[in-house]
C-alpha cells in the first residue's frame, strides 16, 4: 500500500505532512489487515514526488523557495520533484524510511527513487556540488554534461554527471537502509 509521497503521509506521522483532504490512518489500517491474516506489513513509499493533487500548495510554495526541487535542463523549476542532493530532502527521506520501519514495516519499496529522466536535475545546488566533486569548473553547462539530441555527441564529463548522479541515489539507499 503506498502510505507516503514525497512530504506528506496517509498515516500519524512525527516527519511528514497529512496530504489534501486525508483523514484516515492507511498504516494502522494496514497493519491490522496484516495482523489479522498473519501478513508481513509491505510498506510502498514513493521518493522525490509531490503531486500537485496530494501535497498542501503551503508546503509545494515553502519547497520552491527554499530550492528544494529539481530544475530541468532548460533552467524550469519543476515544483513536483524534490531534488535528491538537497540535504533536508535526504534526511526528509531517510526519517521516513525509519519511520515506516519503526511503526512495523517488515519490507519497505522504494518508488521514484530515482530522477525523472536525463533533463533532471541541473539546479545550481547540483552543479556545484559535481564540480566539487570532479575538482574544475564546468565551462558549458549544462552542456559539457549531456549528449545531444541524436545520441551520438557526449559532453566532456557526461560519464562523471552520470556517477555523480547514480551515487546520489546509491548513497542515499544505503544511508536509509543503514537508518532502518
């Protein structure tokens, strides 16, 4: 059962929001159902997204100013995508892992956990810390970081943007599971 999205929660939680127009508690309602036919709780929790139609537009408005979502290739901030190097969106992730874990979640999936596609996330945040991570500045960027539209023409340090990427997320998998 999917009982949390990005910032919010279908259940009492201590980390996350209540989303638009929710009143029940999923995980307690789960946890029963389990209980009673000797079921694992499955928990499903779907990382980085905020739905327009779930999330409170108090809390989507706080995240864009703050620069907690993720900006495209084209420099559009995309306020449905948390940004996975914004370090409140990690420890916002990992909190609500070990939550779900701590209420009695036996088996958690990670959903989204993931960027959308390639033109996610080239925010400033991002492309200072790959910079950092690489030890140059990048002189075209976003370009020097991507492949051209026919797929045959690699930036300079597309590959390197790739593992900066991939270890955003691995890290991020073993930080959680490490909490939990």
């Amino acid at each position: 059962i999917n009982l949390c999205t990005g910032p919010v929660a279908y259940y009492e939680s201590d980390v996350l929001a209540r989303p638009k127009n929710y009143e029940g508690d999923a995980f307690e309602e789960a946890m029963k159902a389990c209980e009673k036919y000797g079921l694992d709780m499955y928990a499903w929790r779907v990382c980085w997204r905020m739905p327009e139609r779930e999330v409170p537009a108090e809390i989507i408005s706080r995240f864009v100013t703050e620069g907690r979502v993720q900006v495209t290739v084209d420099g559009k901030v995309d306020p449905q995508w948390l940004c996975p190097s914004h370090s409140e969106n990690r420890r916002q992730e990992i909190e609500a892992f070990s939550e779900l874990a701590r209420k009695g979640a036996k088996y958690i999936s990670y959903d989204y956990i993931r960027f959308p596609n390639d033109d996610y996330c080239y925010c400033e945040r991002c492309k200072a810390l790959f910079e950092k991570r690489i030890g140059i500045k990048v002189a075209k960027w976003p370009d020097d970081v991507r492949c051209n539209d026919s797929r045959t023409v690699f930036g300079p340090h597309y590959e390197a943007w790739h593992e900066f990427r991939r270890d955003l997320i691995s890290t991020l998998v073993r930080d959680a599971s490490a909490a939990m």
